[in-house]
C-alpha cells in the first residue's frame, strides 16, 4: 500500500492534466475569432511583425504593452492573415500549460493533492473559462509567470533530513536560471510580472547560503526586461500628448494621472484612490465571490474573506512563499488600477482557492483534535475542491456563438471590403477590430480628447459603428455622401463618405 501512494503521487497529476488538456483542446476551442479591442491589437502588430515591419499599430510603433504575444501570434501568420481556429487552440493550448505551470509552483509548497486541486479549480474557474478562446496574453503570460515561480521557491526538506524543520533546500543552479528565463519571458507578456521580483529578492535574502543565486537571478531578469522597459519609455516620450487611438498613454500616466491619455492632467488624489479602490472592490468582490459560486450573499463573502486569511496565515506559519508575498501585492495593484476587467484578477483565482483549501484543512484538523479522533483535514480539504470542481465544470460556457453586435462588425467589414478602396482611410469607433478584419486603414473616435479629427488623419470614410451625436451633427453639415449597412440582425449603420476639403 505504501508503494501505491508514491505511485498515484507520481501519475494522478500527469493524468488528471492530461485529461484536462484533451477536454480543453477538443471540445473547448472555438473556430471563430470573437471581434474584440485587445485582441484586434494583438492580431495587428503580430501581423506587422510577420511582414517584418516592425512593432507597429497604425503605422505608428507600439509601445503600450510588451510585444510578446504579438510575436507568438507573427509564427501563425500567413498571406490571408490569421486563421481564428489555429489562433485560438494555439492561446488553449497556453491555458493547458497554465494549468501544469500553477500545479508546479503550488507543489513545491504544500504537496501534490492540494497542488492538483487547485490547479484543476483555477483551470475551470469561471475567471479562466471567461478569457478562453480570446487573443489576449493572460494564459502565457500565467504560464511562465508560475513557472518562474515554481523554479524561485525552493521545496521544503524533506522529512528526515538533518535540516532543521521548516528549512528549505537551497536553488540549483538550473532553478535559478531557468526561473530568471520564465519570469523575464513573463514581462515580456505583461509588464506586471515586475511586482514579483522584490519578493524573489526578500525570500532569498532569508538564506545566506543562496543570496549570491538570488542576485544572479533579478540580475539576468533585469537585464532581459531592460531593453523593452527602456524602449517602451523613449516611445512614449516622444508620442503624441494626449493620446487619441488609444485610451492610455502609458501606463505610468494611467496609474498615477486623471486622464489616462494625457501625462499632463492632474494627479489623482486622495479622492480619486478611494473611489478607484471602491469601484475596482466592488467588482472584484463579485468576481472572487463567483469562484466558489458563491451568489450575491454579503455573509458567505464574508465567510470567503475569512477563510483565505486564514488560509494566508496557515501559509505564512508554515514558511512564506512567493505566493504570500504575490497575494497582498497584487490584490493592491488590482484594488488600486485605473480600470478593472475580470481576466486581471486570474493571477488571484489560484490563491483563493489555494487559501480557502488551506483554510479548511486546518479547520479540519482543529475539529478532530477537539474530538479526540484521528485528524482528516487532507480528506475535508480534497471533498471541498471535488465539490468546488463539479460546481466549476457544470458551469462551463459550451462553443460561443456570435453576438448581434459581433455578426454586424463582420457585416461592416464586408461592406468595406466592397465598397472602399484599399488605401481608403476610415473613421469609426472598433478601429482595430474593423482595420484587422476589412484591411483598411482605421482610427477611432472612441476618445476624442481633441476636435477636427478629419483634419489631422487622412479620413475618406466615417462608419458609424457607435452612436456620436457630436461628431454626426459635424458631419451632417460637412461635405458628404451618406449611406447605410443594413446588417443581418437588422441594424442600421450609418457610413459617410467624405467629398470635400
């Protein structure tokens, strides 16, 4: 019996995320792609990338966010553009290797069946299910961001040894490097991988004997990190203030000014920090809450708040990991950003469930010391994420179909294709959405911090995807030919074609 365990340790994780795999990449992939903002970016600069122009969006070199998945996506590019079937199994297939990447990094802490719980729980987690099959770069960017540290977090030694207890094995040199290599490929995904490396720096510092490993390790990550970091901020120098193709400017303006767009606005203050923790908590709240399906019940969010601090301090009383130093951390970035989008709060689905689990184990094992029994708090902690694990997987959107107002982008798309020169340049509100799906040249007025937008792009076409009333009222009484997109789904669009100076 006591070799059977080892080997049910060994295979059940390979098993249960093999399973995981086969469910996720053939029967959760979608074979179309789903018009959205971000994901149009992605698809634009990858394609400029393919053509060996550059890192471009509208001509212009694009700075806002790291180029990492726009270069993954440039491999999938050919001389039609980008096959939305391939595209999508390519970002499941990330959401497969996030999945094994959090299982790791969870292991090296606290073993293989609470690893493996909350592994499967964040992977069918209504957070994760929610970004499934859009071109974003959270499930790469979790991959290596849980790889890297699953390699920095050194395994506890094991029962037995003559370390004492709680002590950790010391990083090889493979973690080390290996680790530096996943968290620099992290911020190249998304730049927020940096709020790990103090805590990498403050659990190695904890250890003499590997100060020097931890040091060589932020050391290659900086180095790696620098040339984007230092690129991205020269661009943004030197770009037009305040932006108008895209709602930030940079990302330092959009955390620490009132206008995202402009870095010369006021700062925000003490009023505006409260009202974006406000509204951001209110919201994730909600987000967190659904994890363990837990309904609109302000006493069972309550209970939920509970349990993951307690869950936290079973965690740090065992020996703090990155994961204690990642939790407050990036709670903090998340209550306190400029805007709030559930798939943000996905480096938290695996630490809620993680606390929560951790949580009930210990409550568990409290409650059979009280009763002179045996304590079962691995057994309590294993029926909670089944349990969990079947609310999850019941829960799971199938094949999404198209929404009216994404059937009538694709329906607009089609219409320029037809009725527009190549070279035409087009006003509209999806700029990136309609310029990656018509082939045409497109700028928004989705932020009009400025006026007379005709006059500084070269604009032969405004579709008017959205509703503006100031900019249709300007031109209604400019020099126009009018015309309408009758959609499938019914909806009226109207386009103006512009015939004069």
């Amino acid at each position: 019996m006591q070799r059977a365990v080892p080997k049910l340790n060994r295979f059940a994780p390979a098993a249960c995320i093999g399973l995981y795999a086969i469910i996720a990449l053939f029967f959760w992939v979608d074979d179309v792609w789903h018009p959205e903002w971000d994901g149009a970016i992605y698809l634009l600069t990858g394609e400029s990338l393919a053509r060996g122009a550059g890192y471009l969006y509208q001509g212009q070199t694009f700075f806002l966010r790291p180029p990492g998945l726009s270069w993954i996506l440039s491999f999938l590019a050919g001389e039609g553009g980008f096959e939305p079937y391939r595209v999508n199994l390519l970002l499941m297939s990330f959401a497969v290797t996030a999945v094994a990447a959090i299982y790791w990094a969870v292991r090296q802490s606290h073993g293989t069946w609470i690893a493996l719980t909350v592994a499967l729980l964040a992977g069918t987690s209504p957070i994760f299910a929610g970004a499934f099959n859009g071109v974003l770069s959270e499930f790469p960017f979790l991959t290596l961001f849980f790889a890297g540290v699953a390699l920095l977090s050194p395994r506890r030694v094991a029962s037995g040894s003559t370390e004492r207890p709680g002590s950790r094995a010391p990083l090889s040199w493979v973690a080390v490097l290996g680790g530096a290599l996943c968290l620099a490929g992290a911020l190249y995904l998304r730049t927020v991988a940096i709020l790990v490396l103090p805590g990498v720096l403050l659990l190695g510092w904890r250890q003499r004997a590997q100060r020097s490993r931890i040091l060589i390790a932020l050391g290659l990550v900086t180095a790696l990190g620098a040339p984007w970091i230092l690129f991205a901020h020269s661009a943004a120098s030197a770009a037009p203030v305040p932006a108008e193709q895209l709602y930030l400017h940079d990302y330092g303006t959009a955390l620490f000014r009132t206008d995202p767009g402009d870095p010369e606005s006021a700062l925000v203050d003490m009023n505006g920090w409260v009202d974006r923790i406000s509204k951001n908590g209110e919201r994730a709240v909600d987000d967190i809450a659904s994890l363990l399906h837990l309904g609109d019940s302000n006493i069972a969010r309550a209970l939920l708040a509970l349990l993951c601090l307690a869950g936290y301090g079973v965690a740090l009383r065992r020996g703090p990991t990155l994961f204690e130093w990642l939790a407050p951390v990036y709670t903090a970035l998340v209550l306190t950003y400029f805007t709030y989008a559930v798939r943000l709060t996905a480096p938290l689905a695996p630490l809620v469930y993680l606390y929560t689990l951790l949580a009930l184990q210990a409550l568990a094992g409290w409650a059979a010391r009280r009763l002179a029994r045996p304590p079962r708090p691995v057994v309590t902690a294993g029926l909670a994420g089944v349990l969990l694990l079947g609310l999850n997987t019941s829960k799971l959107p199938g094949p999404r179909q198209l929404t009216p107002a994404e059937q009538d982008l694709f329906a607009i798309a089609d219409w320029l294709r037809e009725n527009t020169p190549p070279d035409a340049g087009l006003l509209c509100n999806q700029a990136p959405v309609l310029e990656h799906l018509s082939g045409r040249r497109c700028y928004t007025f989705r932020f009009l911090r400025k006026l007379k937008l005709l006059e500084r792009y070269d604009i032969d076409y405004i579709v008017f995807d959205q509703r503006n009333k100031q900019l249709l009222q300007a031109v209604n009484s400019g020099p126009t030919r009018p015309e309408v997109i009758v959609t499938d789904t019914g909806s009226r669009i109207p386009v103006f074609e512009i015939t004069g100076p």
